[in-house]
C-alpha cells in the first residue's frame, strides 16, 4: 500500500494520470475530513476494470461512501489506455472478457508484481467451461462429521444432439437431466438452463452443453458468497422438486431464463429461516478454504443443493467469479474489511 507522499509520478510515462489519482486521494480525504471523520493515513487505491452492468450493481453509492471514509479509493481503468500507465493501484478489480484482455492484466501482473489482481485470469477462465468448472469440488470429495459434499453426475456435449440419447444411457444417466451452456461467461445465456424429461427431447437440445442429473433439493438453492476468508450465506428459490409420478406422466423440454425463474417465486429476497435449514458452518468453512487454494481465486460464490431426505449431503451443482456482490447482505462492511486487510497486509509486508 502506498502512503500518500509516496504515490510515484513519473513524468513522460502517464504523470498526468499519476497526478490525477493523487489529487483524488486528496480530494477524497477532503470530504472524509469534512464529514467528520478522520482521514486515514494510508490510502488503498483500487483500479477497476467492470462492465457497466456490473458497476452499477456493484459501486452502489453507500458501498462507495462506506470505503471513501474507510480509505479506499474506486479508479476506473480505462481500457483503451495501456494499464502501465495508468494508477498506481494497490489492486485491481476486474470482470472483463477476451483474450487480448486477459493478456494485458497477464502482462500487467508479470511486470507489476506487487500489485494484487483480483483474480488472476488463468484462474478465472477455469470457471468458465463446466466441463472443468466442478472439478475440484469433485477431486476434493468432502466427507466428515458435518456433511458430505458432492456435484452431480454430469456429461459433456459438444455436437450432434441426435446422438445425446445414446450417449446418456451409455454413461448411465438418469432422467430428468438437467442442461446448461458448455461456456459460463456470465452472459444471460450462459444462465439458461433446461429441464429433459424424457429420452426424446434430449434430441432437441443445442449443443455445447453440459448434462447434470437432476437432484430433488426441496425447492431450495443455498448461494454460499466467498470473499477472501469471508462467507455470507443466502437461501433462494430454485426448480421444485420431480416426483416419479411427474417423470412418468410428464414428456417434454421446459426452458428457464435462470434457476430463480423456475421456482415459484422469482424474488431475489432472502427466504425465511424455516424453509430449509442452512449447511453447518464448518462444513462451508472447510469447503471454501479448499476452494480458495485449489481455484486460486478469492471472489466467488457456490450454488449449493441438499439432497431431498437427507440432512448433510450436499451437491455444488454451479461456482461462479465475482457474482452479483450487490444482492449479498452486509455486502458492503464485508468487502471494505477484505480490501482493507489486503492492503494493509501488502504494507506490512513491505515494511517488514
């Protein structure tokens, strides 16, 4: 973390920009000083690289005023301009696509190693093929004295939907299956998913996709938000459960815009404590944990599934990268305390 004496300039190599940030920290602890706070010592510039979608939903203005008065300030990167150039950050926060992106924020960690990416790219783009993306859930294959944790059995498509029958009952799949989008890109594609009932309209699904057997879960999807080493919890409506009656009675394919329009209640409001009880917390707390290091990421969520009939068997059934922080309670306090810790870290660590 850089003091705000020791924000560098450099003239000729973007000191205009340089100048800029500075004058922004200063202008910030301005307001801070006015407001009635103290302004803070050291500052923690954040560059952020979002989709306008995502800043809005994000950067909401309490979120801003809160890390304003805690020292943390919001840079927006231009992403026209080299990134070298730009800053200095602390970190940078990002959620953009494209490989002539993820080659500059590679670029920028090799030769910038003492800023922290959030996240590293080769991590992120693990999470965007499901034929990968629950691997190492699947390698983990937790089991103790809370729960076992486990994905459903899934099957990979890439073409020729004619043969998806033939293929389901050669990897002994049962019915209903679920479909989604071989490519999780965050996209309102990519969030599509269907439901097969029957051996039939399995031919009419479109390839690349992903085949998931599907889980009677009690009508209920537990989204487990991860940032850093913390963890906020949240049930949500999702697909009602299939009886064999349904199954047996029922034929067809059934889309969805997204798991939440499939339930009875599209609300993103969280739902009464009685519905369902939540996983135990060291179960979550372990699972994260191995997350965090066999991924290499710090900002994601798990869509999480308890197996009708049972009390502690658990299927991750979707994970996604920087998901919709903004619907998550508290979203505020608990992400302005993880970039704080990262940054003051990196100055113990560089005073050390």
């Amino acid at each position: 973390m850089r003091l705000r004496e020791e924000l560098p300039c450099r003239n000729g190599d973007g000191g205009d920009e340089k100048d800029e940030v500075v004058d922004e920290i200063q202008n910030q602890c301005s307001q801070v000083l006015n407001s009635g706070f103290s302004c803070p010592k050291k500052v923690v510039v954040v560059g952020y690289a979002l989709t306008s979608k995502k800043i809005k939903s994000f950067l909401q203005p309490k979120f801003q005023g809160l890390a304003r008065n805690k020292g943390i300030l919001f840079v927006a990167i231009d992403d026209n301009r080299p990134l070298s150039d730009q800053g200095p950050f602390d970190i940078v926060l990002h959620k953009l696509s494209g490989r002539e992106w993820r080659q500059v924020l590679e670029d920028y960690r090799q030769s910038h190693p003492e800023v922290i990416v959030l996240d590293p790219p080769d991590a992120i783009q693990h999470l965007r093929n499901r034929q990968y993306m629950l691997q190492a859930v699947a390698d983990l294959n937790l089991s103790d004295s809370y729960g076992k944790v486990g994905v459903p059995r899934q099957l990979v498509i890439k073409r020729d939907a004619s043969s998806i029958p033939e293929l389901v009952n050669r990897a002994g799949l049962t019915l209903p299956l679920v479909a989604k989008p071989l490519v999780a890109d965050g996209s309102a594609k990519s969030h599509e998913l269907s439901l097969a009932y029957d051996q039939y309209s399995l031919q009419k699904l479109e390839p690349p996709l992903v085949l998931q057997e599907f889980v009677n879960h009690g009508g209920v999807l537990f989204k487990v938000y991860i940032v850093g080493d913390a963890i906020k919890v949240v049930r949500r409506f999702s697909l009602p459960d299939v009886s064999k009656w349904e199954l047996s009675e029922d034929a067809g394919l059934y889309h969805f815009p997204r798991v939440s329009c499939a339930a009875a209640s599209a609300d993103d409001a969280d739902l009464d404590p009685n519905v369902a009880e939540l996983p135990p917390r060291p179960l979550l707390e372990k699972l994260a944990k191995e997350l965090r290091w066999r991924l290499g990421l710090r900002l994601f969520n798990l869509d999480i599934i308890r197996e009708c009939g049972t009390r502690d068997h658990f299927y991750v059934i979707d994970i996604n990268y920087f998901p919709g922080y903004g619907k998550m309670p508290e979203y505020e306090h608990i992400f302005t305390d993880f970039l704080l810790s990262l940054g003051h870290g990196k100055y113990k660590k560089k005073s050390g």
